[in-house]
C-alpha cells in the first residue's frame, strides 16, 4: 500500500537545475525543482543519517518516488500551461499595458472544442493555477551570477542561470507503507541542499512537511493546492501532462501517446484518439553516485495534451476505475524520478488574470555573503578585463535601445515616444552630458543640481524618457524616493527592460551596483539618458558638418 507525503520548498539561495539549451557562455536553469533532484536529495538525507547504508539503499530506492515541485502561491499549486489553451497575441499586449492600473482578463480558446485563426499563440506564462472559474499565471523570476574558474592554460568565466532566492514550491513523494517510519525522519533537519553548486552560493532550502501522511492520494492532492474541476463528459477522456512522461510500446520504441489497447482493457469497449497537442523533449540528468550523465531519452513534455474518445458513456465504476489508474499512478519509465504524472478531464476556465499571481513570500534571502572565492575573483586581471568588455556590451545594449524606440514608432507623434533626443544643436547635447557628468559621482548622497536649466531640459518634445523631460529625470535619478507615485512611468518602464535576460545579465547583483546606492531603476535610466544623449550628440553633429 501506498502512502503520500506533502512537502513545502523554500529556496533561501539560487537554485542552479540544468536545463537542455545552449551551454557556451550561460548554463539555463529549470523553472521548478524536478522529482529526480527530490529523490537525490531524499536518498542523501537517509544516508547522512545513518537509516540506510550502501548495502540497504536499495530498498529505498525502489519504494520511494518523488513528484516535481512546482510554484505555490496564495493557496494554490501552479502547474504547467497546457498546449491547447491558446490566445491572440495582440490582444495581451493590448490588456497587458492597460492592465498597470485596470486588472482585467483575456479571453482564450480551447482548441480540442474549436478553431480560431486569431488566436492561436500559447500562453505567456509556463505555469497557471485555476481560481474561481478564472486561470492566474506565474512566471519564476532567474537570477544570473557570473563565475570564474583557473585552468592551467587558461582561465574562464561563465554564468549560471538560476531560480531565484525566497521562491515556495510543493511537491509530493509517495513510498511504501512498510518504510513508512523512515519516511518520516525527513522532517528533521529541515534544511537541504538541492541542485549543483552548492559550495559557491547555491542550493540551500528550508524544507518542511505539511500536514501527515496521507493514505489517499486525493487527500495529498487537495494539501498539494492542486484543486480543480472536472468535466462531466464520461464519453470523452482528456490528458493532461503534469509531469514530462517517457512512453515505449512493446518493442521499446518511443510513443507519443498511451497506447489505445491500454485504456480498452481498462474499460472494456472501444476507444479512439481524436486530438493532440504535444511537444517532446529529451530527458536529462546527472547522478553525482555514479559521476555520469542519464541516458537521453525522448519524452512528452509536461502541457501536452491527448483527447480520447469512447463508443459509449462510461459508467461510473469503469470512470472511477479508468480515473485511479491514470491519476493516482505515474505513468510509464523513471516513475520514481516524477515522470509520468497525468491528470484526467480537467475543465479548464477559458479566462485568464492578466495580471501575475501574488508572491506572499516576501522575506530577505540568507544568501551566504562574502564568499572567498568570488572575493578572490575581484582581484584577478582576467576578470577585470571581461568585466570591462561587459560595460562595452552593456553600452551596446542601450544603444539599441534607444535606436529600436526610435525605429519602431516612426508612425507615432513625439509626444507618444518612449524616447525623445530632438535638440537642435550638438551643443545642446553637451551641455546636457556636463551636467550628467557631474552629478554621476553624487548619485545617492541626495545632491541636486542647482545650476539654471535651459529651456530644452526642460521640453517633453525636445528631451525625454517615457514622458518624462531632462529635469525629471534629473529629480528621479537623484532622490532618495524614488517609487512616488509621479515617477511611476519611468519605474515600469525600466523595470520592464531589468526583467529581460539582457538586462538581468548586465546589471547583475555584483556588476550593476556595485556601491548599492540607488536603485537599480535610477541607475537604469540615468545609463539610459546618458546613452541616448550621447548618439544624439553623434547624430546632430554629423547633419551641422553636411549643413
């Protein structure tokens, strides 16, 4: 007999999860904790405790199996969007830039039920909980550190990617009733280590267990947060992937969905697949034991989606029975790493909360401060040098910015331009660049400028960011409250460029701000400004010189 457990995960580090992608300079990072880095976890904890031994671990191994931990928030688990809820691109970034001040909802469509050519994009967010006949959305925000490391030939730097501090997930892990009381000594320590790296700043976690053991794994689910409802369809039977799941037949080759003859046995009569919407994947891994990599393997990714089809409605014991294997089991190969967990006739809402679900968690993270070896990097040459070449790339990158604002809001009139440069002499630049020059060295030691402005500094039509004219910006960038309410444009607007992987990756926590004197919203725009002022400078000397 099977028993459940519930357990909470909170990341007080970056958790570092490799991802499949490319790994030349930045290794990318999951987005929830796999049951496989669980079940890691769990066989090292039994071990350092002296509850199993080398010789005994394999009773474990064989009766434990872990779920994947996905994002939980306000009572809710968030579990991966599935492939056939679609929308109209155009319509969320319209509801998207109105949704700042006025919360409201999309309209998505269902294409097991019908088509439409308007609205055929997937969902912005990777994962969606279900809440009061309406879907809400997450995204797990990544941090990027950079790391450096001393070959005999020669050194190198990279950059992890990593799920950032202070964020909570839930997970189940399912194991034998007869190991039961070994199980539960998990509860104690609750800190853990999960993922790479943990001896340069990563992986550390409070872990705790909710509630008991459960001997229902509905009654695990409804701990889980994972509730929602279902159809009343008992002629149709629809799959949704919660978890990648890796399926053979009985030559072993790779399928794509459950095999028809499965679900016939279960049920006793006929059964067709009359949609799908699925996307495959690679399985990866890497097992510290044995200092070696898993075979890849094809999957079904998590979100995908199969739609079956009986001769007749079923009845309600063969439902229930159908139900239990489907739901309450994983599926297929690796079970005990998570693969293979399937939910059943789900009745997704077709209204999504524009706006992101609520993180509660809003506590400071125990990130372990002054590592040796990062001090260490400071010091060194070759960091400071690509250090340097990182400030040139970085200043590329706001250039484009300032080029692309221009170049796609030809059509708009200045006043709708999120960057304006239209002074009409390269002197005007300048000056305008002194006075930046100045007052870069008193950034956060609450200094204004108290010299005259000319009246260009302070047009909206000759200067500006986002609406905003060289004076308030000059009054954003060097006050010590920088969130009132009249500089509310330019914080949106540049937290919205500090959350591209661009600018996580140039304004670092170790590179951005150093000093940790102003936000990283001020220091942002004042680049930004700096930046814009300088090619515009360029721009207007080069048409006064063909003049």
């Amino acid at each position: 007999m099977k028993k459940y457990l519930v357990i909470e995960i909170n990341n007080k580090e970056p958790l570092k999860i490799g991802s499949g992608g490319s790994k030349a300079q930045t290794e990318p990072a999951k987005e929830y904790i796999p049951g496989s880095t669980i079940r890691g976890a769990v066989i090292a904890q039994l071990l350092r405790h002296g509850i199993y031994d080398e010789s005994t671990i394999k009773e474990a191994l064989q009766k434990i199996q872990c779920y994947n931990a996905y994002p939980y928030r306000a009572g809710k688990l968030f579990i991966p969007t599935p492939q056939h809820l679609r929308m109209s691109k155009h319509e969320w970034r319209k509801k998207k830039a109105s949704n700042e001040k006025n919360p409201c909802t999309l309209n998505l469509i269902n294409l097991l039920e019908n088509q439409s050519p308007e609205m055929k994009n997937p969902l912005e967010y990777r994962f969606i909980a279900v809440q009061d006949r309406r879907l809400t959305g997450v995204k797990i925000p990544k941090t990027y550190r950079q790391h450096h490391t001393k070959g005999k030939e020669k050194d190198n730097l990279f950059s992890y990617e990593a799920i950032s501090p202070n964020q909570t997930f839930r997970a189940i892990i399912a194991f034998d009733e007869s190991i039961t009381e070994n199980v539960l000594s998990l509860k104690k320590p609750n800190v853990w280590y999960l993922g790479g790296s943990k001896g340069s700043g990563y992986g550390r976690c409070e872990l705790k267990v909710v509630g008991d053991s459960f001997t229902s794994f509905d009654q695990a689910k409804e701990k889980l947060g994972l509730s929602y409802e279902y159809s009343t369809n008992h002629q149709e039977l629809t799959i949704t992937f919660l978890s990648d799941c890796i399926l053979r037949n009985e030559q072993g080759q790779p399928i794509n969905a459950i095999p028809k003859s499965d679900l016939e046995e279960i049920c006793g009569q006929q059964v067709e697949l009359e949609n799908h919407y699925i996307q495959t994947g690679l399985s990866e891994g890497y097992n510290a034991k044995w200092r070696a990599r898993y075979p890849k393997e094809t999957t079904i990714r998590a979100g995908s989606v199969l739609k079956y089809h009986f001769d007749d409605e079923l009845r309600v014991e063969k439902w229930k029975q159908l139900k239990d294997v489907l739901e309450n089991h994983l599926i297929g190969s690796r079970t005990q790493d998570g693969y293979g967990w399937l939910a059943v006739n789900i009745d997704f809402p077709t209204c999504l909360e524009v706006r992101e679900a609520k993180h509660e968690n809003t506590r400071k993270s125990n990130v372990r401060p002054n590592i040796p070896a990062l001090q260490e990097i400071e010091n060194d040459d070759a960091f400071k040098v690509i250090q340097k070449g990182l400030q040139q790339t970085k200043q590329r990158w706001l250039n484009l910015i300032y080029k692309r604002s221009l170049d796609g809001e030809q059509g708009k009139q200045d006043e709708g331009k999120q960057i304006i440069m239209n002074l009409s002499k390269s002197v005007h630049y300048q000056n305008l660049l002194n006075i930046l020059d100045r007052l870069e060295e008193e950034l956060g030691k609450g200094t204004t400028f108290k010299g005259l402005l000319r009246d260009y500094a302070l047009d909206n039509r000759k200067c500006s960011i986002v609406g905003h004219n060289f004076e308030d910006i000059l009054k954003f960038v060097t006050t010590k409250d920088p969130s009132a309410t009249k500089f509310e444009s330019l914080n949106a607007y540049s937290a919205k460029m500090l959350r591209t992987r661009k600018g996580q990756l140039y304004y670092t926590d170790h590179l951005r701000n150093p000093k940790q004197i102003v936000s990283l919203n001020q220091l942002f725009i004042f680049d930004l400004l700096k930046a814009s002022l300088e090619i515009g400078k360029v721009e207007s000397k080069s048409l006064e010189v063909k003049a």
